[in-house]
C-alpha cells in the first residue's frame, strides 16, 4: 500500500466551496486507479492535507494529468496548486 500526501491552503473564505467541490468530485477521485482510502483534512486557518491510500506505488502520466484536473477544479480557491509526496504506507491500523 502507498500513500500520496498532499498539503495545501485555502485562500481565505473558500472552505465552504471548496468543501462542495470536493463532494462533488468523489466519482472521480475515487474512480483513479489503486484508490483505496481518500481523507481530506482541513485546519481553521485554511491549511489542509490530503492522505490518499492507494495500490499503485507511482502515478502514470495518465494519472498525473487527472489529478492536476482535480486539483485544477479547485484552483480558484487554493492559493497555490499543490504538490502530493508519494510514500509507502508502514501501518494503516483501524478497529
């Protein structure tokens, strides 16, 4: 299993549309290939981060370009794109 971990920020005043854009882009996100696991957690300040657990231990250039789509519909609220860390995944415990 692996993980991309991706943090970002919101500009100010975007959680609530960037939070509907999110939910409206779950077919998507979970439709890429190896998606296990998606959480998308975000701190008061705007600052945020992305764990995806996946199967695939790298992204095709195929998979590159969707997830700059994903991130690119949400473009007007980030302040910046974001960039992901790919990591292998050690534990993933759950009860």
């Amino acid at each position: 299993m692996y993980a991309r971990i991706t943090p970002y920020k919101l500009k100010p005043g975007s959680r609530e549309a960037a939070t509907r854009i999110v939910h409206e882009l779950k077919p998507r996100i979970m439709a890429l290939p190896g998606m296990q696991r998606f959480t998308n957690v975000l701190a008061a300040d705007g600052s945020g981060y992305v764990v995806a657990l996946t199967t695939e231990p790298e992204m095709t250039p195929e998979v590159q370009e969707k997830v700059k789509a994903l991130w690119g519909a949400l473009g007007e609220h980030l302040e910046a794109i974001p960039a992901a860390t790919s990591c292998e995944v050690i534990v993933d415990w759950s009860t």
